[in-house]
C-alpha cells in the first residue's frame, strides 16, 4: 500500500491505495468523485479529462501516485457556491450535452482549451475535441457551447 | 407563448446535474458490503465446453465464489427469452434456442460468458477470472452469413443455422409489376454491422434483502420494468413483488439497453448466494464483445418502373444476421420493423420482401437507432437514386413523381402499415430549397476546377414510430403491449409529481414533460417534477425506444392530466356553487361561464387535500393515472441532402453541407428536437463513413473491439447540419407528435451514399473509407488516361 496527498477542488487530501491504483479510480471510489468518468479503456474517450496543475489529463492513464503533491481539479470543483461557471452555463444554454456522460471530461477539456486559444476558430474547437467523444449530439452545439464561453470569457 | 410551454426552446432541468458532476449513474452507486464481479468470457468463437476447473480460483485471495453454467442450472435458472414471436413464411415460429446467462455446454462467440467470478475488489475477482482452467473442444465458427446454412450447427434446434425464412407482401403481384415493367433497376447491398458505444458501458448492482426475501436491481436500462418482467417471468422465476429495478441517470442507449442481459441477471441471482451486493460494470472491450450489435444485412433489391418513371413493385431478398442468440427483441426489427417500412414515401403498388435470419457466432443482433428502419431507408433510398441515373432523370424529381399525396391519405401501403398523415413534397422543396440544389451544377464545376469530385444525395425517408398499438404487435408476434403509462400527482402545495414509465437517458424528458404539464394544467414549469426509472415508484411502464416516449408516453401524460382536470372541476364547481358543466378551465384556472368566479388549479389541489368543504361522493386527493395504448404507430417523415466533396488524391470524402428538413409533427422543444436529429444524424454518418463492425472470418474474433480498431465519429468530421421542419400533425394521439429521436439515423446513410456514388459515379459499400474510395477515385483517372 502506498500513501498519496495531493490537493483536489481546493482541499488537500491524503488516502492510502493500492499502489495500481489510477487517479480516475482514486477521485471515484476514494474521494467520492463520481463526476470524472470512465468510458474506455484506451485512453480515448476523454469522459475522464481532469485538470493536473491547470492542465487537462485523463484521469484513466495516470496512477493516483504520478499526481502526487498535484493540484488537480474535477469537474466538481468548476461551479463556485453553486453558480455554473461560464463554460457550464454555456453547454446548458446550448443544448451541449444529452446523456451527461461525456460531459465532465468535454467541459474540462474545453476549459483548457481556452487556457491555450481564448479565440479558437470552429475548425480549431472540432480539432481540440480528438480526445473526447460524445456520442449524443453530433458535437454542434458542444462547438457552438464552447464559442459562445469563449466570447464570455473574454470579454 | 410562455417562454416554458409548449413550443419553447426551454433550456435543461437535468443539466445542472451533469455539469456539475453530480448525475447519478450506475457505476456512481456503491452499497455497504458490495463484492466485485468480473466475467470470465470465452476466447473462442465457437466450441464445447468439455471442463471447468474452478478449484484454484475459488481459493485465491478474496475470491467470495465462482458460479458456472451448471451451478444456475441446478439452481433453476431459465433462458433469456426473446419477446417477439416471428412466424415464418411456412407458418412455424421462429428457432428459439436457449440463450442461458451462463453458458451449459457450448460458446458461441467471443465474449459469451464461461463462469462468474465474485470477489473483494475488483483486481481480486479479475486474477482469480486468470486462474480458471476451461477445455474448449473447438468448432469451425460461422462468421459469413453467405456461408452459414452449409455450414456448422451453431444450435441443434437450428438446421441450416436458420432461425426464420419470412415474408411479407404479395408476391404474384410483385411479379406481375415487373412482368410489365419498362425498366428494372437492381442493386446489391450491405448494411454495415454496428456497435452501438454509448458511452456509459453497462453496469448493474444485484441486492438481496433476506428480510423481505426481496431484490433491487441497479441497472443501465431503458426500461426497468421490462428488464423486471424479463427477470422475474422468465430467468429467475421470482415474483414482481419482490424485484425493484432502478435505472438510474442512464448514459445514453441508442437501443443497446433495452435488452435483458446475462450479466444483470447474473449479478441479481448471486446477490442472494453470496448474501451480499454484487456489482458489476463492463469494460469498453466488453461493451464492443457483447453489447447488442446493430443492422448486419446483406440485400438484393429490384425496382420496376414504367417508362416515364412510375414505380410499380418492389423485390426484396435480405439475409439478416441475428448473431449466435437471440437478443430480446432481435427478430422483429430485421422483419416488422424493416420489410414494412419498404413503400417509403412512395405510391409504389406492389412489394415483397423476403428475410432469412440467420445465427452466426458473432455477438446477437437487436435494435439499435432506427431498428429496421435505417435498413428500410437504405434499401428504398439507394435503389430509387440508382433508377434516377439509370433513367437519366433528376432524382429529386423521380421522388416528386412517386410521392403519396396529400390527398390519398390515410395511406394503405401494401407492406402493412397505415400512414395516417403526411405532406411530402413541400419537405422537399423546403430542403432543395435551403441546399440551393439549383446551382448545384456550379459548385460542382468549382470543385472540378479545384481537382476534387462533389456529389449530392437525397434521402427521402420514413419512419414508423411510436411504439406502438399493442393489438397490432401483438397479432405480429409481440409478447408484451406496447402501451405507455403515467402518473400525475399533485401535492397539497400545488407542485406536480409526475411519474412516468418511458426513460430518459439524454432524450430530456424531465424538460419535454414538465412543458407538457406545466402547459396543460397552467401551473409554473418550475412546479413540475419527473420521476422515472425506479419500478419502486413509477406504474407499470414499457420504457423508451422506437421513438416512442412524446408519442406513447406523453399521451399517457396528457391523459392523466386531463383526469386531473376533470375531477379538479368537480371540486371547484363545489367551491363556487355552480355545476360542473358549467365550469370552464383555461390557464391553470377554473371560472363559471357568465360570471367573475374563479378557483386556481393549486388552491383546488389544496382543497383536494384538506377537503373540509367538499363534493359530496368525491374523492379526496388530486392523483390520477392514465395508460395509452396507441391507435396507430405515427409516421414521421423528412428529406435530407448531403453534399460531398471527395478528393482522388487522398479519398477522403469532405461533407460540405447537409440539410435535413423533418416534419415530427407538433414540436414541443425545438432545441431538444434539434439535438436528437444532430445525434441521430451523426451516427448515420458514422455507419456511411466510418464505423464498421468486423470479426475474422476464420477465428471469429472481433478485430473492431477498441477505440482504436472501431472508428468512432469525432468532432471534426461533420461540418454544422442544417436542420429545418415542415409540420403536419399525427392525427391519432392528443398531442398531434410522432416523434424525433431516430429520424437523422434512419436518413443519413442513404443520402451520403448516395452523394458519394454521385461524386464517384459508381456503387460503393458502407462505410465509404478514405481507402475504397481512393481505390474508386484512382482506377477512374486510370481509366480516364488510358
């Protein structure tokens, strides 16, 4: 058994895991997490996408003890006192998600999306998105979601 | 119109959950005690199972048991049924082999589940799954459907490895038409084999409570109570009574888990042996081995025509590959749900269509978007085009001259179905118009001039949704009724529970449902709840699939509501001292023709529930229940054009536009209508250009069973769909709907198809990848220089 601290949404936490342990694995069953999802099993969903010292990583191809000492964020810890965040209000006014299962990871990874490109290009949003796959809304509204957040978030 | 009633693009009640990470899916569920179960699955495709030793396993660290074949049998254990009787064209049902949770004697393909490992964790259960030792004496696999009734007996009750030759239409007419025909176009086609991939894998959690001697089943269902009957009538033999199943926050469907599968079933009969929760969630590679396959057919199709371009029959031969068992409602889609659906849009007088379901040793086959119907569209939408070139003719009007008109319905096609409304032609015109298919012709100079081929392509489709009358499916072969029910209960506070039986896993029923309600009993949307998903709480009810949850389970809404009307009136005559016959409703308030008095549909709800000056003979409370049962299934129809452009250098095939013009009928949340057909359209251009389920035709492993293997649309391979609708309203349920959810997976192959065989000019099967078309594109330029 190994020992891992690391700081998540804000609070530092130290959990003793199996050594195999994943962070996906860690934020879910160890912290209670649940809104980081798994969706595969070769690292090419994105329903995992998390943020590790404000970059996005799927949660599924780390262990819980690469992170160690990391700041990581999940997508619980996006809203602040319960206001969605202008990426979350987007995707809701948008229609930018269905089922909600691949929506954690793409708000996370649009979130640093924008850290990279404040003013992406469609081409450049749909290219970002590689890593996630949704398979509800043809994507159109997650890009029309993200570039209305962008537009707010820039202004 | 109120900016959250009927016809609004009302934004999500379910997303603040999603957003925030706070849905609540199955895997997100954990119960105190719960052990681990992991599958051992077979690594053949087909072979008798001559031993199992399970010794070393059961041993290992953590390990709380390993169940086999033998020990359900010994224990009573039943056979997955299928519910959809199909009987085929010399009067016998279809072959109904077992299809048993574990398998007894034989695997019939990859994936098939060998034994059950229950432990501590879940890396205990997957190491102690290594250490079991089976003997498999290997069979040769049936993986070609063309080859299959030569080939090994997959199951003794199945000669020819057949499990239906079935047939609807009139044959003798059928070849009468062609005997007279001008012209016959003919086709051969492939309907590409698919897997389904929502992206919440399936999941279940068994409990048992031997206090209660009762179940909870946590499972990733469409609906609940069908997984219920299914487990209770048929598997397990318990009473209903005693099984709750939940299907909580479901991450998408698409048809893959309508089905009763071995692992819930499964996880449910050894929650009570192992005396403990046990909890299972599939892998993705297990998703792509053994979650309910899609389409899978192979069709030879004839039109004949007159010289001017009248349709007047249509021949069908398809072989539909059911996979090594039947799934829960595979025989009834690639037979009632395809053959039937095979008049299209069209007046076309004659048609038969002849079906051979074949077993193979690949994973079963069953609904999957559309059901049957994309099948339908591909064959219909295809061969039409094809005589369009063949007769030199623009395709877009070869489909205006063979169109059913507005006059000639209610519509008796002579494959079954009875339209009962539609306007064709202006969907149409509306989508020639939006794709400015008049200068076609110069874009499609501009793209040679740049080197690249562009074609166009129509799809004009219909669908039959709803689902549906149960009398009809049930003189078909259904084993269940395909009503739909609801419950609507007011609160003494004035706040609506509403509990339905149909099931949202993205489609926003929460939102769609509260619309509804809000509009017919004129109280805030906000005041609405929807509870679904939980047999605990819920009536009875049929779950969500074929389009069918506005249309059957909004009906069933509507008519609960206006129950609640009706007694609501009693009450309020009472308090206004008039009679009921004279009291009017409108906008959430009770008024006396003739007169100022008026009584709030809340302050009746409270009086429902403090009745201290009441009706005499009523009732207290204000809770109503409805079913409906649907007259008719509801047709709704649409024309989507694709425009591609290919480039020969690479054969990669660029959609430049798409529209879609629908006509669902009456729309209550254009936005969420608009996302359905997105997605729907999507995975129809998913099936055309990239996706593609293949097995080895000599081992039967499945070659596509990861992300890497099996192309999953990205975000950057659609350009933005045009969507528009034209509207004429379903005539047979209260609310004039007929439903969205299928209709862009039904289209969207035949259209891109037949734009990629326009820029090619030749046939092509699905999926068009970049590699056959390059082939296509090169051989042309070849041909061309030489």
């Amino acid at each position: 058994m190994l020992t891992v601290s690391m700081t998540v949404n804000g609070k530092e936490v130290t959990k003793t895991v199996d050594p195999r342990t994943l962070l996906v694995t860690f934020l879910r069953e160890h912290l209670n997490l649940t809104g980081t999802h798994v969706g595969c099993d070769t690292s090419q969903c994105g329903a995992c996408v998390v943020h590790v010292n404000g970059q996005s990583a799927k949660a599924c191809t780390m262990l819980a003890a690469q992170v160690e000492g990391a700041d990581v964020t999940t997508i619980e810890g996006v809203a602040k006192n319960g206001d969605l965040h202008p990426m979350q209000a987007a995707f809701k006014e948008h229609h930018g998600l269905q089922c909600g299962y691949c929506t954690p990871g793409m708000v996370m990874s649009a979130l640093d999306l924008l850290k990279h490109n404040p003013d992406p290009s469609d081409e450049e949003v749909r290219h970002w998105l590689e890593g996630n796959i949704c398979r509800c809304t043809g994507y159109q509204n997650i890009v029309k979601a993200i570039q209305s957040a962008a537009q707010e978030m820039r202004s | 119109m109120p900016d959250t009633g009927i016809g609004a693009s009302v934004k999500r009640k379910e997303d603040y959950r999603f957003l925030t990470g706070k849905g609540h899916y199955t895997d997100d569920i954990n119960k105190a005690g719960q052990v681990y179960a992991c599958f051992l699955r077979s690594p053949v495709a087909h072979a008798k199972v001559t031993s199992i030793n399970a010794e070393e396993a059961r041993k290992a660290d953590g390990v709380v048991a390993v169940f086999t074949g033998q020990d359900m049998a010994d224990d009573g254990v039943g056979s997955l049924p299928c519910g959809w009787v199909v009987t085929d064209r010399h009067g016998d049902p279809h072959k109904a082999p077992p299809h048993y949770p574990l398998v007894r004697d034989k695997v019939r393909y990859v994936g098939d589940q060998v034994a059950m490992v229950i432990a501590e964790s879940l890396s205990q259960a997957r190491e102690a799954a290594d250490m079991i030792e089976v003997d498999y004496e290997e069979l040769d696999p049936v993986i070609d459907m063309k080859s299959a009734e030569n080939a090994e007996l997959i199951h003794e009750e199945a000669p020819g490895n057949l499990c239906f030759d079935w047939e609807l239409g009139d044959k003798s007419a059928v070849d009468e038409a062609f005997s007279k025909a001008d012209r016959v176009a003919q086709l051969d086609l492939v309907n590409n084999r698919l897997i389904p991939n929502a992206m919440e894998p399936r999941a279940a959690i068994g409990e048992y409570d031997s206090g209660t001697d009762s179940y909870t089943v946590y499972s990733t269902s469409q609906n609940p109570h069908l997984l219920r009957l299914i487990l209770c009538a048929f598997v397990l033999n318990l009473p209903e009574t005693k099984v709750r199943v939940v299907a909580p926050d479901v991450g998408g469907g698409f048809g893959s888990k309508i089905f009763a599968y071995a692992e819930e079933t499964a996880c449910t009969w050894a929650a009570r042996k192992v005396g403990r929760p046990v909890k299972w969630t599939a892998e993705r590679a297990e998703s792509f081995l053994t979650d309910a396959h899609g389409r899978d057919h192979i069709t030879h199709v004839e039109l004949a025509l007159d010289a001017g371009g009248k349709f007047l029959g249509l021949k069908v031969d398809t072989k539909a590959n059911l996979g090594a068992y039947l799934s829960s409602f595979s025989t009834c889609v690639p037979t009632y749900l395809y053959a039937t659906l095979l008049a299209g849009q069209y007046t076309t007088p004659a048609i038969h269509c002849n079906v051979k379901g074949m077993f193979t040793n690949t994973a079963p086959v069953d609904a999957y978007r559309g059901a049957g119907r994309p099948e339908a569209t591909y064959v219909v939408e295809r061969i039409v085009e094809v005589a369009a070139r063949e007769l030199d003719m623009d395709p877009a009007e070869l489909r205006r001259k063979n169109f059913i008109q507005p006059d000639q319905f209610p519509y008796q096609t002579p494959v079954a179905l009875n339209y009962d409304t539609g306007d064709y032609e202006p969907t149409l015109d509306k989508a020639l118009q939006m794709i400015d298919y008049t200068s076609f012709s110069q874009r499609r100079a501009e793209s040679e001039r740049n080197g690249k081929l562009r074609g166009i392509g129509f799809s004009a489709y219909i669908e039959a949704c709803g689902l549906a009358p149960s009398a009809v499916v049930g003189s078909l072969g259904a084993g269940v009724g395909l009503w739909e029910s609801a419950q609507v209960r007011f609160n003494a506070t004035g706040t609506v529970s509403v509990f339905t039986g149909s099931h949202s896993h993205g489609q926003g029923h929460e939102t769609t449902f509260s619309q509804l309600v809000a509009d017919k009993l004129g109280i805030p949307y906000e005041n609405v709840e929807i509870v679904h998903g939980d047999t605990g709480q819920i009536p009875m009810g049929m779950g969500t699939y074929g389009s069918r949850s506005l249309a059957v389970g909004g009906s069933a809404i509507s008519k609960a509501c206006d129950k609640v009307i009706e007694k609501g009136r009693k009450i309020a005559a009472h308090l206004m001292e008039a009679s009921p016959e004279d009291v009017e409703f409108k906008d959430g308030h009770f008024t006396v023709s003739g007169t100022d008095k008026s009584k709030a549909m809340a302050e009746i709800a409270f009086t429902a529930y403090v009745p201290h000056n009441y009706p005499e003979g009523v009732e207290p409370g204000l809770d109503e229940t409805a079913f409906y049962d649907p007259l008719n299934f509801t047709y709704p129809a649409g024309v989507h054009i694709a425009e591609v452009e290919i480039d020969p250098d690479t054969g990669m095939t660029e959609i430049k536009d798409w529209v879609a013009v629908d006509d669902f009928g009456r729309i209550l949340n254009p936005m969420i209508v608009e996302g359905q057909v997105h997605g729907g359209i999507a995975q129809g251009v998913g099936q055309a250009l990239y996706e593609n389920c293949v097995y080895d035709s000599d081992s039967g492993q499945l070659i596509t069973g990861s992300y890497m293997d099996y192309c999953m649309p990205r975000a950057d391979n659609f350009p933005t769909f045009r969507v528009g609708m034209t509207t004429s309203e379903c005539t047979h349920n209260p609310l004039g709907v007929k439903g969205c959810g299928e209709a862009g997976a039904i289209a969207a192959p035949a259209a891109l198809m037949n734009a990629i065989t326009d820029a090619l000019d030749q046939e092509i099967d699905m999926p068009a990848s970049p590699e056959k078309v390059w082939r296509i594109a090169q051989a042309k330029i070849k041909q061309a220089a030489e």
